[in-house]
C-alpha cells in the first residue's frame, strides 16, 4: 500500500512538473480550452493552486451562497482565481507544490488525482506528451478500482463490473468484460474524460461509454 507521505512527495513532484509545463506555453495557449468543460488552462492553473490559498472559512461561506453545490463553488473560486496573471498563478503553483492538503471525505489522494488528471487535461487537447510517470497511472488506478474511491472522483457504479486492463504496463483490475488500452487512458476515462475513449478498446468499453453517457 502506499503511504500518505509517498502520495504527498509525488503530488509535490507533479505540481512542479506541471509548472514547468505551463511555463511553456504562450499567451494564446494559456486561453485554449481543456478537457474539462468550460475551463481553459488558465482556470485549471487556477484551481490546482485553490486548494492551497483558499482557506476553509472562505470556501464554506462560497458554498452556503451556492447552497451547498460543491461543483459550483469549486468553480465560482476558480473563475476568480483565474484572474491572476499567469506569472503569478505560476509562482504560487511553485511556492505551494511541498503542501500536504487532505480534503474531507477525500484525502491526500485526490490532490494527487487532480496532478495526473489535469495535467492531461491540459496537455491532451494542445497535443503535448507531458505526462505522469506511470506508476502514478498504476497507483491512481488502483484508488479508483478500491471500494474506498471517493464518489466526487468516481461515481459510485462507474466501474462496476468491468475489468481494465493496461497495455503498456503491468496492471489489471476488475472482473468482468475487459477495456484495454494505455494506463493514461484507462484512468482518464475512469475520471470521466470521454476524449480518452478513442483510445481503448474491449467487449466492456460501450458500457463505460454508457455510463459516461456518450452519444
């Protein structure tokens, strides 16, 4: 099993790593639109720093004017960290990228889960191989196929019944018809990110797409 503190060290690693990637881009790219809806790079920059620079007292009084709509104050608090120019945003990425947040009801796993998965979500529609090492797919994995995922990463039923399989590395999971394809994609898909689909392949891969209700 892995330990918290292995968790907190790669989090720390990746956050860094997907500075660096940022700093890469131009101005334009900073607008270009990501894998997740509605955010360009900008607001993924913006919420990777949230959790770390918005305190408890902050978030919860956001959440009580969105009545209790977690997604909405999660976005509400990005759209105005957002506006931060992007140096900033990077320099706070840095700064911060050594804490150790353990959000309620989900841990130091998903601030772990949001390095891997966003860092795709930004480098995946700018066509850019930025990537995790693959033991972070492995481990990320191995949380959303364990009856202790937090349903605010995988919906409860999303996996249900089917068996994932990687084929680019050692690593299996499940019971049932098989979707096979790259770690990254298999645990990208599993986060929800339907662009990741075209990439695999298997006898269980429309339930998933059914499930993650692509038409």
């Amino acid at each position: 099993m892995t330990s918290d503190r292995d968790i907190y060290a790669r989090t720390s690693r990746n956050r860094l790593m997907i500075a660096d990637v940022l700093q890469a881009l131009d101005g334009a790219r900073w607008d270009a639109p990501t894998l997740c809806t509605g955010w360009t790079v900008r607001h993924v920059a913006a919420h990777l720093i949230q959790p770390m620079v918005v305190t408890f007292a902050r978030f919860f009084l956001t959440a009580l004017r969105h009545r209790g709509d977690t997604d909405a104050t999660v976005d509400h608090l990005t759209r105005r960290l957002a506006r931060t120019p992007p140096p900033q945003l990077l320099t706070l990425l840095r700064q911060h990228a050594p804490d150790q947040v353990s959000p309620f009801r989900v841990g130091p796993m998903g601030p772990f889960a949001e390095t891997c998965v966003h860092l795709r979500d930004v480098a995946r529609p700018l066509g850019l191989t930025a990537d995790v090492p693959a033991e972070d797919w492995r481990t990320l994995l191995d949380y959303f196929t364990s009856p202790a995922v937090a349903p605010a990463l995988i919906p409860a039923g999303r996996l249900a019944g089917l068996t994932l399989t990687a084929t680019d590395t050692d690593w299996s999971a499940g019971h049932g018809p098989e979707i096979r394809g790259p770690v990254e994609a298999l645990a990208m898909a599993a986060a929800g990110r339907t662009a990741a689909v075209a990439d695999l392949r298997g006898a269980g891969l429309r339930t998933l797409e059914s499930r993650l209700r692509i038409h």
